[in-house]
C-alpha cells in the first residue's frame, strides 16, 4: 500500500506554482473590481453635486439681515455652503488621485528570458518560477492592499461630507421658513 502523506517534491511545486498563477490573475480581477468601485463613487459624488447645487441656489435668496440671530443663521449658512464646498471637493480629488494608473508587475516573457529557463532542469525552473511569481505576487498584494485602504479612508470622507450638506440644506429651510 502506497504511503499518500509523502509527497513527490515535483507535485508539491506544481501545486504551489498554479496556486501561485491563479492568485496573479486574480489579482488584476481584484484591481479591476477596485477600480469599478471607484467609479461608483464618483458617479455618487456626481448626483451628491446636484444636490450641492441646490444648497448653493439658497445663496442667492439670501436677504439683508433683520436681527442678531438672523445675521448668525446667514453666516452659518454660507460658512456650511463653502464647507460643503471644500469637503465635496476634497472627495471628487481623493477618488480621482484613487484612478491614476497603478503599475501591477506583470510576468512578460522577457523576465523569463533573462532566467534562462530553457537551460535549467524541469523541477529547478518551476521552483525560479514560483520564486519570481512569489515576489510578483507579494509585490503587487502590497499595492492592491494600500489602494483598498485609500478607498476605505476615502468613503469615512464622504459621510461627514454629506452630513454638513444636510446641516446646510436644515440652515437653508430655517432661513426660508423663519425670515
């Protein structure tokens, strides 16, 4: 009976190489997938400046202030609209920067070329290969990685930004319903 812990060192590397490729190319599916996120949220950010616009048509209402506490709703609201102003703009930039090209590794022939694969024996190029996909892989996780937090840093920006257009638009009514 055929001992089945032990393993052939070849079926073992094989086993790791191809784990080794399906990870790479899951990794370009995965920048892709961020990316489509990406351009959800800009596409977000596009309706919210509709939204933003309509904050700013109240600017244009606004009236010579009658008393004290008008004077300082007024002013709260327009330091609101150029806050909502600046945020939205800090966001719509934070995403953008998110699309700019991002150099994944990528395994051409020409880094193969140079290892000289042909001259080495079956078992010592699969183990170069999976040594070079190993670093291509770790190199290209690290990137995905810190673009995955950049797009979680970026969402947590755009809650208290839509929450300041909400406290304008609630200065905005006020205005219009109390003076």
């Amino acid at each position: 009976m055929p001992n089945t812990t032990t393993q052939n060192p070849a079926t073992g590397s094989q086993l790791e190489l191809t784990s080794l490729t399906t990870e790479y190319e899951n990794q370009f599916d995965r920048s892709n997938k961020l990316d489509n996120k990406v351009y959800i949220t800009i596409t977000f950010c596009g309706f919210f400046f509709v939204f933003i616009i309509g904050l700013f048509n109240g600017l244009s209402q606004l009236e010579k202030p009658q008393d004290g506490l008008q004077l300082f709703v007024s002013v709260l609201y327009i330091l609101t609209c150029i806050g909502v102003m600046g945020a939205y703009a800090f966001v719509l930039v934070f995403f953008m920067r998110l699309l700019q090209p991002e150099q994944i590794t990528r395994m051409d022939p020409d880094i193969m070329r140079k290892e000289h694969f042909e001259e080495m024996e079956e078992e010592a190029a699969r183990l170069r290969l999976i040594a070079l996909y190993r670093e291509t892989v770790n190199g290209n996780l690290v990137k995905l990685h810190r673009r995955c937090d950049e797009f979680v840093k970026g969402l947590k920006f755009i809650v208290p930004t839509v929450l300041l257009a909400f406290a304008c638009y609630a200065l905005q009514i006020i205005l219009q319903i109390a003076w």
